[in-house]
C-alpha cells in the first residue's frame, strides 16, 4: 500500500515550437529549463527540499539532462537529478517516477518534466573500426526494437498498420486533423492556455504562443496531401503528428509534505500504468493501457470527465477512441499533437499539465492521459482533482 498520497502542486509548460521554428536556436535543456524555474517558483516549496530532479529527454546527444536542468534552474547543487526515457512516453514517465518514490516512502518532493528540441536533433556516428578508413562516417538512429520484429521504420509505419487493422480511412484521418487544428486554434483566441504557457525569451523577443497549429487548414487542403510511408497509404504530413521543440515541468510532492508547507495541492495521481505491444502496431497500445490504468484507479470511463491521448497519428487516435469507446466531447478537447505538435521527451508532461489546466477550467474530477511509445510501448495515467 502506498504510504503517502502522490499530489501535483504546478504544472507548467512552454509554448511549442515547429520543427526549425520558434525555437531553432533554442537547446532543448533550456526549454526544460524555462519551465522548471516558472514551476518551482509557483509551487512555493524551498528549492533546498527537493529529494531529486526527474527529468525526461528522448532523441538528444546524451548526457544528463535532470541534473543539467536543476543547476541551470538554480536547484542547489545538494539536489541530485536524474533523466529518464520511455520513448513518447518519456515527461509522463518522469511524473510517474516521483510518485514511486512517494508511494514507496523514499522521498517527499520532486521536480519532473520533460524536455525536447527536434530542432537539434543530434546526428549519431558509429566510431570507426580502424584510423583513418576509406568510407565516410556513419551516422545511425537507435533502433527502439530487434529488427527481427519489424523493420526499423516501424514507428512510422504504425499509422498505416493500425489504420489497417482497425479500418480507420483516410477521410477518418483527415477529419481528425482538421478537427484537431481547429479545437486547438480555438483554445489560443480562447486564451486557455495562457495559465499553463511559461514565455520563453528567444534573442530579446518573448515567445508565449503554440506555432504549430494551422489557421488555414481545410479539409480539401488535407485530401490533397500524398502518403508519406507507402504508396496508396493514408497516412500524410498533415494527418501525423508535427516534430517540435518544448520543456514542460510538473512539481509533484507527499500529500503530507504539501500540508507541513501550508500549500495546497491542485490534483493527485490516482494511478499509472505502462504496457507492451507488437511493435508493428504500437499506435494501438492506449487500447490495452487505459482499462489497466482504470481497473488500478478503480474506475470506469463514466468516471473520467477528460482524456487526453497523444495524436501521434490520427489513425492510431481515432482507432484508440472507437475501440475504447471514449467519448470524443470529454478526449483532446484543445486540440492533440497534430495541432499542437510532438515534442517527444516533452509531450506525457505537456499532455499531463494540459490535462489538469483544463480539468481546473472546466470545474471537471478526473483525467486520463495516455500515449503510445516508440518500440511498442504505451503509457497511461489517472489524476483526480483535489
């Protein structure tokens, strides 16, 4: 049994930035780093009381980025920092690490999110054999499975393979992107992102609005997109999720921690789950983590009053939706990753933060956020307001 209840004190993120966008200059340690100090700030609790920094990064260079970002963040040098990476599900994964320890009575008070700069993606290079060979470098992307179960491209091929074996059409697809960019550009003249957005100052000029979504986006302007992974696909550019940059930060504590401190949780983590999936058809992995998810919470959909599931594409959403049975009025109602983008080490804490800013706006209990992950992975958490 847990020993303490797990709480969300804040949660904030930055705007999201297009691929060679906004934020193209930007590393994506800096973005991580603009959200954690707006966060702590927020949160109230002394930078000094803080167990660790769990910090999440998917396709950069390496290193550290947990403990980059809480020195940059002016965490004291005491607190130690940690990165962690599940694929898409890498910021969800960092929340859900401090709520272990919670639970598991191995500390009080976390910095978590997740941060990711598409933008500065890394090339990789094989080191050589030998000095000085005859053929040019190498460069390589880590595979997220065996090559034995899929070909390496399967991550982007589970669009099509999931539209596929769900029956979703291209005009299944192209109708949830439209319906994504407009309920996103809804929610930016609507302002409701602007208490969960950090402003992010990019060379004197103060960035403080998603880039990503699309104003002219039109459902003609979708069918006329080719196929990107096969031909006669229906998978397209604008059906997928974008490539982009962010940081987002959730500040989680002991329910009794926060009581001590005087401060007042805004939600608890009532539950999370990860699963496995054929790789081939990883899109569909939300499908077996929310009613796992559910059961640990003790709770049915009739109980959820949001859901927030990554878009990584549109098949693979509209095919989690119908096979779960998810009401569309109560699932990304602000828009999802096609719109607004996936930044990868990033999107389970942006998803997590929008989830409990709209939950909060909509006076609403419980939210589900879900994902799938890269090499056949899926993720899934419960949070109830408080």
């Amino acid at each position: 049994m847990p020993t303490d209840d797990a709480v969300i004190l804040t949660a904030v993120r930055t705007p999201v930035g297009r691929i060679r966008g906004q934020f193209a200059s930007v590393p994506a340690w800096t973005l991580g780093e603009a959200a954690v100090r707006e966060a702590v700030k927020r949160a109230g609790v002394d930078p000094a009381d803080y167990d660790d920094v769990i910090f999440g990064e998917t396709i950069g260079g390496g290193g550290n980025a947990g403990r980059y970002i809480g020195l940059s963040a002016g965490i004291p040098r005491e607190v130690p920092g940690f990165t962690v990476i599940r694929a898409c599900a890498t910021g969800l994964e960092a929340v859900t690490q401090a709520a272990l320890n919670i639970w598991a009575g191995v500390g009080d008070a976390y910095v978590t999110g997740g941060c990711e700069s598409m933008s500065q993606q890394p090339w990789l290079m094989r080191k050589p054999s030998e000095p000085y060979p005859r053929k040019p470098p190498e460069t390589f992307i880590p595979l997220t499975h065996p090559l034995e179960m899929g070909p390496f491209s399967v991550g982007l091929n589970t669009g099509e393979n999931v539209a596929e074996k769900y029956g979703v059409t291209r005009e299944d697809q192209d109708r949830w992107a439209y319906r994504s960019h407009m309920r996103a550009i809804n929610a930016i003249d609507e302002g409701y992102f602007k208490r969960e957005i950090v402003p992010v100052d990019v060379n004197g000029t103060l960035v403080d609005t998603d880039e990503h979504p699309r104003r002219d986006t039109t459902l003609e302007k979708l069918a006329k997109l080719p196929p990107v992974y096969k031909q006669g696909g229906t998978v397209t550019a604008g059906n997928a999720s974008g490539m982009n940059d962010a940081g987002a930060a959730v500040i989680v504590t002991s329910a009794r921690k926060a009581s001590t401190l005087g401060l007042k949780p805004r939600a608890r983590i009532a539950a999370w789950c990860s699963v496995g999936v054929d790789p081939n058809y990883t899109g569909s992995a939300p499908i077996e983590a929310v009613p796992k998810v559910l059961k640990r919470a003790g709770l049915t959909l009739d109980d959820i009053d949001l859901i927030e599931i990554n878009e990584a594409f549109a098949a693979m959403t509209v095919a989690c939706v119908r096979e779960l049975g998810l009401d569309e009025e109560k699932t990304n109602v602000n828009g999802g990753a096609i719109a607004l983008g996936h930044p990868v080490g990033a999107t389970g804490a942006r998803l997590l933060t929008s989830l409990l800013h709209e939950l909060e706006r909509r006076d609403g209990r419980y939210g589900i956020v879900t994902m799938c992950a890269g090499g056949g992975l899926g993720s899934a958490a419960v949070i109830e307001r408080i």
